[in-house]
C-alpha cells in the first residue's frame, strides 16, 4: 500500500496537467474542472489501496473526460447554449506551451476578483479540494464552492481561448498571475498557516520551470523563498511575534536562503529589476546577515529607495523605506519620514505602521510616546499573540520605579 | 489531436452554387463562386504551410450519393437517397492542431467564407474531435 501523502502529492502534481489535457481536447473549462476534480477524488480513494498505475496521467486523463461526457450528458442546460466566440487575428498555430501556465493563466483572468482568482487557482491549478481552501479561507464550504462555480462560469464566459493570449497581453496577464500568487503566499504568511505559503511556492516554482528566463517570476520566488526561510524563528511557542532581530538565525532556512539569493542574483543580473526582484534583493540581504548588526541597512535603504520609485502609490513600501532610513541615518531621519506617510489614512489605521513608528519612537528614546504608541499598535493589531507582544513592548517601557 | 470540421448542404444549396436556385435562394454570381473558391485555397494554404492541415474535401450533389444496407441479409442499394432539402454533409476539412480551441479558431475563419447575401446566415460549420484510440471512443 503507497502512502497517501504520497498519492496526494502525486496527484497535486498532475492536477493541472490533467485539466490542461481535457480542456485542450474538449474545452468546457467549468465542466472539465468539475471532471478533474472527480478523477482526482476517485484516485485518491483507489491509488493508496489498488497501488499507482502504471501511467497515472493518462488514467486521470481517461477517467476525466469520462467523467465530462456524464457531465455534458446530464446538463442539458449547458447543450444547445450560445455564447460569442472570440474571435481573433488568425495567429496560426500556438506554439508549444505549458498546460500548467495556460491554466494559471485562466484562473487570473481580468473579469474575476482577485479573492475569485486566488479560489480558482488554488483548486484548478493547485489541485486542492474546494473544503481545503474553504478552511484555508475560514469561509464556510459553501461560499468558496459558489465563489469557484461563478468564477469558473466567468471564464468560460470570457469567450477566452485555451492558449497563452497574444503579445500585447501577455505581460499584463502573467503580472495578474505573479500578483494573485504573492497574495496567496501573504495570505500563508500572515496567518502563519504554512499550507498556503507552502502552495504559493509549489505553483510559482512551477510557473518558474515554465518560464525560466522571465526574470520577475524568479523575482518572486526568490522572495517567497527568501522570506518564508525565517518563518520557523519569527513565532515564539506562544505563537507571539519575535521582530527579526531578535530571530535565532540558525533556525532559518539555510537551503531556502541559498536557493533565493542565487535566483534573486541571476534576475537582477538579466535585465531592469522589477518590483519582485527588489524586494527579493532586501530579503536577501537581511537573510545573509550573521546578525542583526550585521545587516547592510544603507543597501537595503537603497533598495528602497528603488522601489519607492517604481512604486510610488505603495505605502506598506514607504513604510518599510523609513524604517530602514531610520536604521542607516538614525530614528529621527526614519520618524520624519513616517510623518510625511500620516496624510494617507490606509496606512495610519495600518497596525504595522503604528508598530513600526513605536519602534522608532523607543530607538530615539522617547519613552512616553513609544508606550503609547505601542498600546495603540496593539489596538489595530488583528491577532492575540500580536496584541499581546505590543502591550508587552509598552510594559517595557513603564519606568519600573515609578 | 485531429478534429475534423463539416459543412453542410441540401440539393438545394447545390443549385444554388450552380446557378440554378430554387425559389427564395440566393443566386451564386460567378464572381462570388470564384471568390469563395480562392478563398478556400488561401485557407488550405496556410493551414498546409502551418503543418495543421491533415485533409480536405468537398463532396459532390447528394443526388450523386447511393446508400447501402443489408436486408434480409442482402445488400441493398438506394440511389439518391436525400430529399431535396435535407441537408447533409457537403464537405469537410480535418485538422492536426494543439486544441479544440485552435480548431475552433480555423472554424470560425472558414465561417467567413465570402459568399452572396442570405448565405452565411444559413450556413453553419460543425467541429468534432476524431478519436484518437478505440478507447477514446468508449468515452
């Protein structure tokens, strides 16, 4: 009897190789989605017990469009429909390409919510079941199946082809797939449920085997790698944040540190650095420092600089910028920057601003305004654990003779 | 994966084609015939120089059709088996492409085969997918 993490890994593998095959042969995304996940479902039950066949690709593929022709039977609904084909200049015949990509691609199409994309991914292209993300979400199943099913309806809708779009879209569409992968690994992040990161990472190593010279797609696997590497060191047992300096550095990711450096290297070396890459570049360097005094601080501000640039509108950039402003030149330069941020009310109303001003306000030493702004992080802060660590913070603070 | 796109048409449409409509059918001018013949050689042509072009053909009047079955154990022969306005299968092109999708898109580039008024709203173009395996057939 083979493992079932076995199968299941297996089988999360070859989930989008599976669709990609049956909506290239037969189309019907919405109904060959619903068919790959029953084939999935019917593997998962038989493989573990009756063992892997010997082309378990192609019996998924098999009993997928088996399943689909049940499906197209039973629907009547879904016969005889008209929808407007779209048409196109005739580009010929596409070039070889990569199923998993042109799925990737469908599930971030334009006329879905990002929260309708990241659901579609998750299931079409992750293989994960619609209870699996439900719970990831902390939506009841319900939603997430109808958010899945209007979603899928929508794309099959859009009229749009199973092919990678055309070169004036092509750019636009891959960045929506990149951004709806990052949300998927911040979700993870955020929440400390590793399940999501985990995911984010398989499918953007994926998109990465796909386009190996696509230097923001290295981008951003290299920050994926580069930060998920300290998620072991950045939660005490009580699950309470532990702020990067403080992080035993030797439970960081070592190999996830190696692998992310040489990527973020190799990107930055092949053209323009984009947003990803940056980014990638300061969790590098934050990564490579023996300790936290150790950090390049005036690189990284540099870096920020960069990225303030190519992203102006981004306040959580701006934020991380006057920090690092305030570890090069001194608390003062960094808190005169944070004024400059407090006209923009996402970012005030933001725990990590409020957080990130405490720090500054107790590195320059102004006792009473840290607490307090400490307290008031702690107000904002969306977790327990984070509470508790700010009120801590503030705890600290009181003079002890007093 | 081949799939294999039909057209069709009745006796009727024939005649039309020929010059010779019935009532109510638009007439073929020998200009339009020309048209939609050089169109057709520009689509066959490309799709042979993209290497997707498996097979084409145009079938001939139905009233040339003969139909066998087996009676009795004999077979038997109709000759001209279609009425007039029963539509059947006129002609045909098979394709080697990466999609249904691709083949979808060859289809709606046939479907705009220049033609006299009153022709393309009528004509319609079917796309099916050739098994590729016996197995497939028992999908």
């Amino acid at each position: 009897m083979r493992g079932t993490t076995e199968v299941e890994g297996l089988l999360r593998e070859l989930a989008p190789q599976v669709l990609g095959a049956v909506v290239r042969r037969y189309g019907h995304f919405d109904a060959a989605e619903d068919a790959t996940q029953e084939a999935l479902i019917a593997a998962a039950a038989q493989w573990p017990a009756d063992g892997i066949p010997d082309s378990p690709r192609a019996w998924l593929i098999r009993v997928a469009s088996r399943k689909l022709t049940d499906l197209l039977r039973s629907d009547q609904a879904r016969s005889r429909r008209e929808y407007q084909w779209q048409v196109t200049p005739d580009a010929g015949p596409a070039p070889d390409q990569d199923d998993s990509l042109v799925l990737l691609l469908m599930c971030c199409h334009p006329s879905l919510t990002s929260a309708a994309q990241i659901a579609l991914t998750l299931r079409a292209v992750g293989g994960l079941t619609t209870a699996q993300i439900a719970r990831a979400f902390l939506v009841p199943e319900d939603t997430m199946t109808r958010r899945i099913t209007r979603a899928r309806q929508r794309v099959k809708d859009s009229g749009v082809p199973f092919a990678m779009p055309g070169g004036d879209q092509r750019a636009g569409r891959l960045a929506a797939v990149l951004h709806v992968l990052y949300l998927i690994f911040t979700e993870g992040y955020a929440s400390t449920r590793a399940d999501l990161a985990g995911e984010a990472i398989r499918l953007t190593r994926m998109m990465h085997r796909a386009l190996p010279n696509d230097s923001e797609v290295a981008g951003l696997l290299a920050l994926m790698l580069l930060t998920d590497a300290r998620r072991e060191a950045r939660t005490g047992t009580g699950a309470e944040p532990i702020p990067m300096a403080e992080q035993d550095r030797s439970r960081w990711n070592a190999a996830y540190i190696r692998e992310g450096t040489e990527l973020v290297t190799t990107a930055l070396r092949t053209g323009p650095p984009g947003l990803y890459q940056l980014q990638a570049a300061i969790a590098a360097l934050h990564d490579e420092a023996a300790t936290a005094e150790d950090t390049d601080w005036p690189q990284i501000a540099a870096l920020y600089e960069l990225l303030v640039q190519a992203d102006p509108a981004n306040p959580v950039i701006r934020l991380n910028h006057a920090v690092a402003v305030a570890m090069t030149d001194g608390p003062r330069a960094g808190l005169a920057m944070l004024e400059d941020l407090c006209c923009d009310r996402r970012v005030t109303a933001d725990h990590r601003f409020l957080t990130a001003r405490a720090h500054l306000l107790e590195m320059a030493g102004q006792t009473c305004a840290a607490r307090e702004a400490y307290h008031a992080a702690a107000g904002r802060a969306p977790t327990l654990p984070q509470q508790r660590y700010l009120h801590a913070r503030a705890g600290r603070l009181t003079p002890r003779n007093a | 994966m081949k799939y294999m796109i039909l057209v069709y048409g009745s006796q009727q449409d024939y005649d039309a084609l020929g010059g010779n409509p019935a009532p109510g059918r638009p007439v073929w001018p020998p200009e339009d015939f020309a048209a939609m013949g050089s169109f057709m050689e520009k689509v066959a042509k490309d799709l042979t120089e993209s290497g997707e072009l498996v097979d084409t053909g145009g079938l001939t009047a139905p009233v040339h059709a003969r139909r066998i079955q087996v009676r009795d154990g004999v077979p038997v022969v109709t000759d001209g088996p279609y009425a007039e306005t029963q539509e059947v299968l006129a002609g045909y092109w098979i394709v080697e492409c990466g999609s249904f999708d691709r083949a979808t898109q060859i289809a709606a580039r046939l479907a705009q085969t220049p033609g006299p008024a009153g022709v393309a709203e009528t004509a319609y173009a079917d796309i099916r997918p050739l098994a590729e395996s016996r197995e497939e057939l028992d999908l």
